[in-house]
C-alpha cells in the first residue's frame, strides 16, 4: 500500500512541475506582447498630458456677463364679449 501512495505523490509532484513549466513557457512566450503593451500605455499618457497641455493654454477668458433685466409682457385689459353683452341689454331696458 505505502509503494501506491509514493507513486501518487510522484505523480502529483510531477503535474505540479509540468504545471509550473507550462506557465513559465507562456509568461516567456508573452514577454514581447506585454512590453509592447506596457510602451504603447506609456505613449498614449504621453499623448493625453500633450493634449492637455495644447488645450489648457488655449483656454480663451469668457467675456464678463452683463446683468439683464428681465422684459415684462404688457398687461391687456380686456373685457368678457358675455358682460359687455350683458351691459348693453340692461341699458337698452
């Protein structure tokens, strides 16, 4: 019984070593993209602060605001058709 459970944990020691190679392999296979990646992050800072740059010097003062007063509507004095009709009819009687 103890020659399977030595076996077993060969084995398991083995996958664990076939496990941390193939990791290895892909983070060493991926180097170039990831410098790549990280240069190319870098250059669009860069470009973001130059942008920034351009636009806050070319930030032109607004002109000052004037206070204005607001218009009122005129008001019309306008009387009902129903009592002027009304009025007329009482001074006729």
């Amino acid at each position: 019984m103890s020659m399977v459970s030595l076996l077993t944990s060969l084995v398991m020691a083995g996958a664990g070593c076939v496990a941390f190679a193939a990791i290895a392999v892909t983070v060493r296979a991926q180097l170039p993209a990831v410098r790549k990646l990280l240069a190319e992050s870098r250059a669009l800072e860069a470009d973001r602060q130059f942008l920034v740059q351009i636009t806050a010097a070319s930030v032109v003062p607004a002109a000052p605001r004037m206070d204005v007063r607001r218009h009122r509507s005129p008001v019309r004095l306008v009387r009902p058709a129903q009592a002027s009709a009304a009025q007329r009819q009482r001074a006729a009687a």
